[in-house]
C-alpha cells in the first residue's frame, strides 16, 4: 500500500513507522530539524514495551509527482488542517482515502471540504509524543484506532485501513458507529486535556485526588451529555467509562495540551474545549466548567506563550 503520512510527530509518526517497518510504500511529509533527521538518520520509535527501532524512511517537505497514495494518513494538530491539507491536496487522486486521526469530532467534516476523496475518521488512544527530532516516544496506553466512515459505502475502505494497521502491530479495527466513538474519546480526553494544561501534574495525580476526581466525573458528564443532544448516542455509562481509562491510562501521563502549553506551543484548545463550550450554548446544554476551563485557556492559546511555572 502506498502511504503518505501527513504530520509525522508523535501519532504519525509512531503508525508510520510501524506501517513501513511492515514493508508499506511509506512517505513522511515533515519540515524543520525533524525532516532533516529523517532523512539523514531515518525514524526512531523508543518504545516503552521494549520493541524499539530505527527504520530508514523517505521523507520531504511536499509529495513529489508520481502515482497517487491509496491512504493519506492525516495526523497534524487541528489548527493546521487547513495548511497541512493544502500541502497534501496535489497528491490525492481518484482511489485515495485519507484518515484522519486527529482530536475532537469536527475534524473529519473539515477534512471533506477540503480534500476530494473519501476521508474516515478514527479516534485513536495511545501515548506518544516526538522526544527529539526524528526520534517517536511510545510510551503505552491502549494502542487502539477505531476507524469509521460517514457512511455504509466507506465500510469496506476502513475495513481494508484497519486490516493493514492490525497487521503492521496496531491495535485497530472498523466502527460503525465512527460519531459515537469519536465523541467517546472526547468525553475523557477533553477533561483530561483541561485539567493537565491548567496545572494538574499527570492523569494519576488526577486519579488520586478524589476532588479532582470528582470535577474529571463532572467535565465528563458535560461532555456527554453535549455528546447525546448532537445525536452521539452514547451509552448510558459513557462516564464511567471515562472514569475506568483515567484509572488505566499511564500515571505520569498527561496531555498534549498539557506538554504544548508547557512549551509555549499553540493548543488544541478549540477542538477539545472550545468546540464543547460552543455546542453547549447551541444545545442549550449547561457547560459551566468546560465554559470556565475554554475561557481561563484562551489567553495562553491565543499568544503561545505564558509557559506553566
């Protein structure tokens, strides 16, 4: 299969790797210091359960003319969707589908503006983070994509995508349900993603507070409930099962959003708060705490700076 990976950081660059080191026809688009070191030393995953490796790969700033890529895999943080599918876009042709596994649940209806093929969409739980350039951190979690599509004839496509991420060593299969799935990882990873960039030291820390377990349980119940008016779905102990991954999810585990605020990084603020907050006000569902977290957030998200102390 030929494969573009469009973000190769810590989630492309993690089921890139494993796709290449499968044998797929892999290419990685990056920029900076990290394509320079994967194109002169190749790409290195340090893995926590001991599989580490280094793999020669082929990477560039653009895709190059030649037969188009039967998957796009789409992994760049939501604020650059736009760009980063504008720097894509020349490459996809008629048989092309992209996945994006990016965070939230909007990213998907983004990506079929503006890409013209066929795009699935798949929530994706795992710790990785890029340590260093050309150097991926898998650092555990679940390991698991679930892949889906906006309707019954994309089936078969995420059917095929999850075979060949299942063979390559992921975890991954096909969801019906993409929406539900979608908005199940939303409901944990938003309040997690909230209370690790304001200063809540790691998911354990969280875990073993019963205050702060209680605001994780109530963010969460904000999220589902916002979840259920959009027409998610979802179960009955869709907050409890929040509450069962944060007791399974690595202590010292954080968030993106943490580790981007820390850096002075921008953050995917709105698309996992500030696209709850504004869903809540449209649904007429009371979200004071998602409302409170956006709004204490928005400061540091807006001028990238302000790194915790």
């Amino acid at each position: 299969m030929r494969i573009v990976v469009m973000g190769a950081g810590g989630v492309g660059g993690y089921y890139g790797a494993l796709l290449a080191k499968a044998g797929h026809d892999v290419t990685f688009l990056a920029r900076g210091a990290h394509l320079a070191a994967l194109q002169q030393r190749g790409i290195t995953v340090e893995s926590a359960d001991g599989a580490s490796f280094t793999l020669a790969v082929k990477a560039m700033a653009r895709p190059m003319p030649g037969p188009p890529p039967d998957l796009v895999l789409f992994c760049v943080k939501t604020y650059d969707t736009a760009s980063a599918a504008e720097v894509v876009a020349p490459c996809v042709g008629p048989q092309t589908v992209a996945l994006t596994l990016q965070n939230g649940v909007s990213a998907g209806h983004e990506l079929r503006r503006l890409l013209r093929c066929p795009v699935l969409e798949g929530p994706v739980y795992v710790v990785s983070a890029l340590k260093a350039p050309g150097v991926v951190a898998f650092m555990g979690g679940r390991n698991q994509i679930f892949i889906g599509a906006e309707d019954d004839a994309g089936a078969a496509r995420a059917e095929a995508v999850a075979a060949a991420l299942r063979d390559a060593g992921a975890g991954a299969e096909y969801v019906s349900n993409v929406r539900q799935a979608l908005w199940t990882k939303l409901v944990f990873l938003g309040p997690l993603a909230a209370l690790t960039a304001l200063g809540a030291p790691s998911a354990g820390a969280i875990n073993a507070d019963d205050l702060a377990r209680a605001v994780f349980r109530a963010t969460a119940s904000e999220y589902a409930a916002a979840a259920n008016a959009s027409g998610a779905d979802l179960p009955p102990d869709a907050v409890d099962e929040a509450m069962r991954t944060l007791g399974t999810y690595p202590p010292d585990g954080t968030s993106s959003m943490a580790r981007d605020r820390q850096a002075g990084r921008p953050m995917e603020l709105e698309a996992l708060v500030g696209d709850l907050s504004r869903r809540g006000k449209q649904m007429g569902v009371p979200t004071p705490l998602a409302d409170a977290f956006y709004a204490l957030l928005r400061p540091y998200a807006a001028d990238r700076a302000a790194p915790l102390p």
